[in-house]
C-alpha cells in the first residue's frame, strides 16, 4: 500500500509540473488568436481606408512616372502617409510588419534637400551630432544642430547620397534596398545596392538591422561596404571607412511611413523621404547570398 501511495504522489506531483508547460502553450496560442482577431478587425472596420490607400499609391506612382515637379509628389506621398497608422495596419503584430517589410525594393523617387555647407556630412533630423559631424558643427558654429537638441531640426542629405540619387533618372541606373528582417538576429539587415546597369556590377552598402515596430521604424548600423565589379574584369574593392570607429555615425533608422499596395514609403535620420516598389527577391544582385 505504502509503494501505492508513493506512485500516486509522485503521479500527481508530475502532473502538476506539467501544468505550467500547458498554461504556457494555451497563452501562446490565445496572444496569436488575439493579434490574428485584431488584423481581421482592422480590416473589416477600415475598407474604406485601405480602397483611398490604394488608390493614392497609384496618384503617387502615376506622378513618379510621369516626372511631376517635387510639390506635386510631396503632395501625393502626404495624402498616403497620412491615411496610413503601421499599428492599426498590422494589429500591433510586429511579426506582421516584419513580413511586409521583407524583400526587394526599387527605389523610385527621393526627396531632395539643399547643400549646407555647415553639415558637409548630412543633418540629422533629431540635431544630434556624432563623430565628425559634431566637429563640422563646432567649427561652423551651426545654430541650427545645436539650438534645436529638441529633436525638431532640419535634416540635410550627404554628398555621397545627393550624388547618387541625382542619378536615378539616367538609364541603366538603380538603387535596391533588401529588407530582411526575420529569422536569427544576425542575419537581420538592411541593404542598399547601387547597381550599375549593362552588367557592370554595382556598389553594396550593408547594414545590422533592427525593427522596432512600437515607434514603426528600422534601426540599423552600417558595417560592411564594398564594389562589385563584373566587367571589363571581375573585382571586389573594399570601400575604405573603418565602420567599427564611427560608432554612431554609422547608425540611423528608416520610418515606416507607408507599407502596402508593392509601395513603401520611408523616411531616414536626415531628412530624405524614399519612395520604394517591390520587386522579385532576386532583383537583389547578390539575393542568394543576402536570403540565405
């Protein structure tokens, strides 16, 4: 009887350990029914929103195309931004926003910004100032970084980025960004691939990455750079910044300001409002390498 009533106790203590393992599997399952309940509620209670997001993807595109003056198209990346709320898109599902965001994309238009000769490195939009953009920003004497530490200043591009967009509408030409932000952390980036067009290779800007889909943005650090030539031989040229020195100079973050419809819109640390379309992975020239 004695050993009976051992086994039992010992029955009843390995169910009551097992327990908790259930509780765990049955909340898990809820908080997925609940964020699967909350996209299927948004799209129900919002059609209408979705049908004008749509349709001023298309005015967007449309005005892209035909080569509207920058108004114009500032206009129309206003009207889809503002109608669009990335937590009431995707139901607070962060999995979700990282699923949208992945991928291939074209860039299509940029905003432009003036040369500052006080910020010859870019203005960020937050007034912070690291590295040798402090130093830039001592030297001139700059009143708008440091004057505005509340984070509401004017942001500026960079030299190397006016340069690059300014060619965006020469043929042959095309800047793609992958998106991957799934799967183990270190294998998390954000790329930016200059490619040059007729087989000649392209230029890749590579990124560490990190969505934080609670301020709707992708924070990333730049630490690899390189040129990837196909013709007239074949050749990789290391581009020589030492990344790991600039700390944050290296750093910024993308807004995700519209997502949908094959169209992103973003918004970087200084200022440029990017206008993407989706594409095939593939379009990515090294896809195998950066999707494994």
């Amino acid at each position: 009887m004695c050993r009976v009533a051992r086994v039992a106790r010992r029955s009843r203590g390995a169910t009551r350990r097992a327990t908790p393992s259930r509780v765990d599997m049955a909340l898990d399952v809820a908080s997925r029914c609940v964020a699967n309940l909350r996209r299927v509620d948004a799209r129900r209670r919002f059609p209408r929103r979705r049908a004008v997001a749509s349709s001023s993807a298309r005015d967007l595109l449309d005005a892209i195309a035909r080569e509207a003056d920058d108004d114009a198209i500032r206009a129309r990346v206003d009207a889809l931004t503002e109608a669009f709320e990335l937590d009431r898109a995707f139901g607070g599902d962060g999995d979700a926003v990282a699923a949208a965001l992945h991928g291939t994309w074209r860039l299509a238009h940029a905003s432009k910004s003036a040369f500052d000769p006080r910020a010859p490195l870019g203005r960020r939009t937050d007034a912070t100032t690291p590295g040798l953009e402090a130093a830039f920003a001592t030297l001139f004497d700059d009143a708008n970084a440091n004057a505005n530490a509340s984070g509401s200043g004017s942001g500026s591009s960079s030299p190397i980025q006016r340069a690059v967009l300014s060619k965006l509408s020469d043929g042959g030409f095309a800047v793609r960004q992958g998106v991957r932000l799934r799967g183990e952390a270190r294998k998390r980036r954000v790329d930016q691939a200059v490619c040059f067009g007729d087989g000649y290779g392209w230029f890749r800007l590579s990124a560490n990455a990190r969505l934080d889909a609670r301020e709707g943005r992708i924070d990333y650090g730049f630490d690899l750079a390189y040129v990837d030539l196909k013709k007239p031989i074949a050749v990789r040229v290391p581009y020589p910044v030492p990344f790991r020195l600039l700390g944050k100079e290296a750093m910024g973050y993308l807004t995700c300001d519209y997502v949908g419809d094959g169209v992103r819109v973003c918004t970087g640390n200084k200022g440029t409002t990017f206008v993407f379309v989706k594409e095939d992975d593939d379009a990515l020239p090294y896809a195998n390498e950066f999707y494994d």
